[in-house]
C-alpha cells in the first residue's frame, strides 16, 4: 500500500493487485486438480459398490437355489457367464463353480461345491465373492 496525494487516502496499486491475482491463481491450479481427483475416486468407488452388489445379488440367489431346491439344481452346478444389461450395461457377472471342492471349508464326510461369483466392468475386475455350497 502507499499513500497518494495530501489527503491521506491510501489502497492499492493496480500493479499489486494484480500481483495478487496471479499468486492466487498459481495457489489455485493444485485445489482444481484435487477436485477432479476426488470425482474420479467418487466414480470408481460407486463401481466397486455396484460390482460388489451384484455379485451378491447372485450369491444369495444361489443360496436360495440350494436352500429351496437341491444341492444337485443345475444352476448351482452350471457356470454361468452373464452380460448385464439396461441400469447395469457394461458389467459382466461370472460364476465359476469348482466341484467337487476340498478344501478346509469342507467338513469332513460331506460333499462341497465351491462357488466364485466375479462381477466384471469394463474389462476390469470389480468385485468377487467366493462362497461354498455343502451336501450333507
């Protein structure tokens, strides 16, 4: 600041002004890169939800399948590869099933089926869900 004229009124030059512009303009470039950072993590993380609800979604149903009909009901035994469309497009649900399975999850004495349910977006692995299915 400076003191202009006799009539003791003091402010700013344009010169600082606009040295102050710039300062907060250099300051600011690294907050808008933050921003679009943070939005980039927004979305992958709603994928991550969506994929992870998904792929529960057809766990619970297989359980439901086992639980209601048979150990032996061919959808707990067929894999089964699906492309989802309309709200979910671009997302494909996987389910590997491994059987006979044993493992230590596998008591002894009874028959097991280890089911995998992967829910793929855009090519990329999103979520997985690894469950097993016993015969008593």
């Amino acid at each position: 600041m400076r003191r202009t004229g006799h009539h003791g009124q003091s402010g700013f030059t344009l010169i600082e002004l606009i040295a102050v512009i710039i300062i907060i303009a250099i300051a600011a470039v690294p907050l808008f890169s933050l921003f679009s950072q943070a939005g980039f993590s927004l979305l992958t993380d709603e994928k991550i939800q969506t994929a992870t609800q998904l792929a529960q979604e057809r766990a619970e149903y297989l359980m439901a399948v086992r639980r209601n009909r048979s150990y032996a009901d061919p959808e707990v035994s067929t894999p089964l590869t699906e492309n989802l469309t309309g709200n979910y497009n671009g997302y494909t649900r996987i389910t590997a099933i491994t059987d006979p399975f044993a493992g230590p999850a596998c008591p002894g004495g009874a028959t097991c089926k280890q089911l995998a349910v992967r829910v793929d977006e855009g090519g990329q692995a999103r979520a997985e869900i690894t469950f097993v299915l016993v015969n008593y």
